[in-house]
C-alpha cells in the first residue's frame, strides 16, 4: 500500500526518542516572564508519513504528571488516539509553587497569598495569586501556537489540571470561548478562591441561562479521603452543574474510595481520559 506524504506535514517533528526526564522543548514566555517544560505522548501510529491529525489534551503540572501519561493505569485501546502534551514550569521545589500559585488561581486573594508565604518560609510579596487571565493568554499564544507548528494537531483541544490546576481548568470552562471542548477539573482547590470564584460559579449554574457553547465534555473528581472542604466544594460544584443540565455539556463526576490527594492522580488522570475520549 502507497502512503502519499502531504508536505506539509512532511515539515512536522517526528516524537523525540524519550531520555530520563527530560523535556520534549523548553518555552521561553515572553507573556508570563518564565520558562516552561513540555513534555509529550503521542499515539503508537503517530507519523509524519501520513495526513492524520490529532486531537490533544494539555495537562498542567506535565513534569511530575508525565510518567502516568504511559503508565498500566491508563488502557490507551479504550481511548481515541490523542496527543498528550505536559506543561509545567522549569524551576522546581518553592520556585515551582509559587509560579503555580500565582499562574492557576483565577483571582488576587491577599489572605491566601500570606498563609502560604508564612507556610513556605518566604518573604512578604513573594506569592501573588490571580495569574489566570494571563497564564491562559500564555497557552493560547505561545504554548498551543508552538505545538501547532511543530505536531500533527487539529482544533479539537483539552486542558485537564490537579489541585490548583483544577481551579484552572475549571476556570477555563466556566469562562469556555470553545477553545478547549474537554475538560478535566481534578482535586480542584476551589477553597482558594470560594467568596470570589466558586459561589458566583454557582450563581451562574443556576441561572438557568442558555449557554451557547459548542459541544463540551466535562469529567471533575477528588479523592475521597482528601480534605472534607476539598470534597464538599468538588460535590456542591459538580451537582449544580448537572442539575443546569446545559444542552452542549457532557458531564461526569466521580469520587475515587480510599485514595489521597497524591495517589488519585493517576486514576483521575486515566478517568479523564477515559471520560473525555473515550471510545
């Protein structure tokens, strides 16, 4: 049988032989000021050799989450081929928090900002929550841009997060211009921003407002033994949303029995992608 190459696509990358750890690519932001690692999992046939293009989801905290990407947990027959593309920052230990605080929480919370100053040891001014609305303009004009460029992708796109990343994610969502249609709201720390962000997302769930959006697949889970507030608030937004029953929103929820705030995620992972693409 004859492939027949299209040259564009003839000018993609072809998927790095993986070495340890390390990054696919390291992007330099120019919008947030900071470096950020890449790194990838493509689908067993994925070649520059044939027009196929993929879907992809975009996980933040790629760094740590990236050796579940190709782990037992996940069963890649049940799910459609899919680019899985990590984002996270370059700099690690407090570094690393302190970028994810400021870069996933939607609002500024000064209260916030000093609880976790004074619990990692750092001087005043140095965490500054309420991010979002630029870190997401990051993804959008560089991150995406670049993988677009680079990999076989389509404009069918995801965005899944755990703990602050979750908030992100829901973030995303709530605030939906169709650019991701999947969504994966893991162990979201809702607690962060609960006066300024939760209840009034709450408020719009049960508006009964239409919600014009393109079809869209949602899956939100915790852990059952994390903390109650986690839990509760995971619960309360999940329920509203399923009670909105929005025409274009295809949504899930689960809680994983007996799991923590670090052992879920592999199984949120692999229920989010189950969930979102599943076949």
């Amino acid at each position: 049988m004859l492939i027949f190459c299209n040259p564009l696509f003839s000018q993609k990358l072809e998927p790095k032989e993986r070495i340890g750890n390390n990054p696919d690519h390291i992007i330099n932001s120019k919008i947030m000021e900071k470096e950020y690692l890449i790194h990838m999992s493509f689908p067993k046939n994925y070649s520059t050799k044939d027009t196929i293009t993929y879907p992809v989801l975009y996980v933040l905290d790629g760094k740590s989450t990236y050796r579940y990407f190709n782990s037992s947990n996940i069963d890649f027959e049940k799910i459609e081929d899919v680019i899985l593309v990590g984002i996270s920052h370059k700099v690690n230990g407090i570094e690393s928090r302190i970028n994810r605080f400021n870069d996933y929480t939607p609002y500024r919370d000064t209260l916030t900002d000093r609880k976790f100053e004074k619990k990692f040891g750092v001087e005043k001014g140095t965490i500054t929550t309420g991010g979002a609305v630029k870190f997401l303009e990051c993804i959008k004009k560089e991150i995406v841009p670049f993988i677009d460029e680079h990999y076989k992708t389509n404009f069918d796109r995801g965005i899944s997060g755990h703990s602050l990343g979750g908030l992100f994610t829901a973030y995303c969502f709530l605030n939906s211009d169709n650019y991701f249609t999947r969504f994966g709201i893991n162990s979201p720390s809702f607690q962060m921003n609960e006066k300024i962000f939760l209840e009034p997302a709450i408020v719009k769930l049960t508006s009964n407002e239409t919600w014009n959006i393109e079809p869209t697949k949602v899956y939100i889970s915790t852990g059952e033994n994390e903390s109650p507030m986690m839990v509760s608030n995971m619960i309360k937004f999940s329920l509203y949303l399923k009670k909105s029953n929005y025409e274009n929103v295809d949504m899930n929820w689960r809680i994983y029995r007996n799991e923590s705030h670090t052992s879920v995620i592999p199984f949120s992972l692999n229920g989010t992608l189950t969930t979102l693409y599943g076949k």
